[in-house]
C-alpha cells in the first residue's frame, strides 16, 4: 500500500509503516498535480499538513484513495464531510502539538512584555551606538507571574497553555463552548503533581478580566475577536493568536495597537497566509512567526507516530 506525505512526515512515522509494509513517498508535489500524481502512482493513503487542500475535486478525481490523514490538529483544508460520505477515512493527529503550540506562546508572551521582538530588530542597527538609550527603552517590562491570562478556546492546547500559565504563577480564566469545568494536573519531574479546577467563564468576563488573551480555536465563519471585543478589553491587554487565520481581525488589531489599547501582539497565523499583510508585517508592536505552532521536532515525531499508528489500525 502506497502512502504519499506531500507536506512531509518524521522519519518516525516512516519507519513504523515501513515496518508495516507500508510505502512511504515523500515528496512534495504541486497542488494543482497533485491528483495526476495520486492517480499514476496508484496513492490509497494521503498525509498532509497545512499546506495541501483536499477538496471535493481531489476526492472525486482520486477514486483510489482510501485515507486522508492530517499531522495536526485543524482540517479546515480538508473536506472532510464529503470525504468521510465517498467512505474515506480521515485521520488527525489532536494532541501531538499541543505543548509545542503552547509554548511558542509563551516565547511570544515573553518576548512581549519584555520587549525582545523590538529589541531583536534593532540592537544589530544601534547596539552599538545607542546602547544606554535601547537599554532605557526597553528597561521598563513586566513579568507574567500574578498576571491573569485569558484563554480562549479550551480543548486540548488551550489547556497546555493553561498548565504553563499555572506553573509560572498566572492566573487562568477560560471561555469555550463546550467545556463547562476541568481539571488540569500539572506533573513535575520529581513525580509530584498539583491539580487545579477551572470552571468555564463567558467571553465578556474573560475579555474584560485578562491582563493577556490568547485564542485556541478552529477556524470560525466569523471573527472570534473583533472591534466590539477590543472595546471591552483592559487598556495595554496582550494578544496572541496561535490558533487560524481568520478567527482575529488585523484590522481592529492595528486599530487597537495605534489606540495603545493592545500593548502588543504575538501572531503565528495570518488571514491571508501565506502572504501576510504588509502592515502586519511591519507593525513595531507585533511579534510574528510563520505558522510554526507544531514546528518542533518533538511534536513532529509524535506526530509522525501517531498517524503512523492510526493508518496500521484502520488499514491493515
């Protein structure tokens, strides 16, 4: 049986389907070749990541295909109503990532409040020459600890985030739909564990409480932080979104960055990735990076496994 990872999968993954029979093929081929290629190299299983769309053309055109897997969490790039009516299976990978996720929004709390993502920039232009006024600039941070974070979305990597929080000292307020109250267990690594219980809160509170908000969310119809929810946050709020593009308004985030209502934002994901727009971009007071939430080789191993072992349970 013949599997093509056309955005990649770790030599984990590989190896536990080879050892199954499985053939791995791992290269990337164009979107629009790609159902060309599933249909001359006789595909059954195909892996991908963000980066390839699976709609109904590729479906209907690919009549040999019997799985579409995704290493993540998200499958808005796949149709997966359509796929799972023509008896496809379709796979994802929902916990692999979520401690990478989680703390790649701490590294861009961080780098917020205590200014690296401006500081990164412009030390290699004027460290050496106006190193006394960079250092009065950026002196005046703060720390994370007895801050309040509000989370928004509360599935599994919303609640990595919570842990992290939790162990720095935060306080953790959350608002999601469908998880009314939880547990989350930190462990150390002498095998002593704590255990707190949260308890859903509305939107509004966590929006006028948080002293930073990060969303963890699918992708949604509409924004899930827009212009009315700025107005309702604390003036200097903190933002991050490492969930999809599209579930935050730029628009109103550049507004509420002039307004020195956000203080500052860490974003990973973009509404029109992969071009972001220039005044993102470009923005002093925002901290990017490309859509690299899962992009740790921990996380991608797991990840590899992890389909790996979906693929032999339901194909073999």
């Amino acid at each position: 049986m013949r599997i093509l990872a056309n955005d990649g999968i770790s030599q984990t993954g590989i190896d536990k389907l080879k050892e199954n029979g499985f053939e791995v093929l791992t290269i990337n081929v164009a979107q629009e070749q790609l159902s060309n290629y599933i249909n001359k190299h006789n595909i059954e299983v195909l892996l991908v990541r963000s980066a390839t769309q699976v709609d109904k053309n590729i479906i209907n055109e690919c009549p040999s295909l019997k799985l579409i897997g995704r290493g993540g969490v998200g499958m808005d790039n796949i149709d997966v109503v359509y796929a799972k009516e023509k008896g496809l299976h379709v796979i994802n990978t929902p916990e692999a990532s979520s401690e990478s996720v989680a703390e790649l929004v701490f590294a861009h709390l961080y780098g917020g409040v205590r200014y690296l993502y401006d500081s990164n920039r412009n030390m290699p232009l004027d460290g050496d020459s106006k190193f006394k006024d960079l250092k009065k600039s950026y002196a005046n941070g703060s720390e994370l600890r007895g801050k309040t974070l509000g989370i928004i979305g509360f599935g599994k990597i919303g609640q990595a985030t919570a842990k992290i929080a939790l162990g720095i000292g935060m306080k953790v307020i959350y608002h999601d739909s469908e998880v009314e109250s939880t547990t989350i267990d930190l462990s150390f690594f002498d095998e002593q564990s704590i255990s707190f219980s949260l308890k859903n809160s509305t939107k509004e509170n966590v929006l006028k409480s948080s002293d930073f908000i990060s969303l963890h969310v699918p992708k949604q119809n509409a924004y899930v932080l827009g212009k009315n929810d700025f107005d309702l946050m604390k003036d200097g709020v903190g933002i991050i979104n490492a969930a999809r593009g599209g579930v935050l308004d730029e628009v109103a985030l550049l507004d509420a960055l002039e307004k020195k209502k956000v203080s500052f934002a860490g974003l990973d994901v973009f509404e029109s990735e992969p071009k972001p727009e220039i005044p993102i971009l470009m923005h002093p007071d925002i901290s990017l990076t490309p859509h690299i939430g899962a992009g740790t080789k921990e996380a991608q191993d797991r990840i590899g496994t992890e389909l790996a072992t979906q693929i032999v349970t339901l194909l073999k």
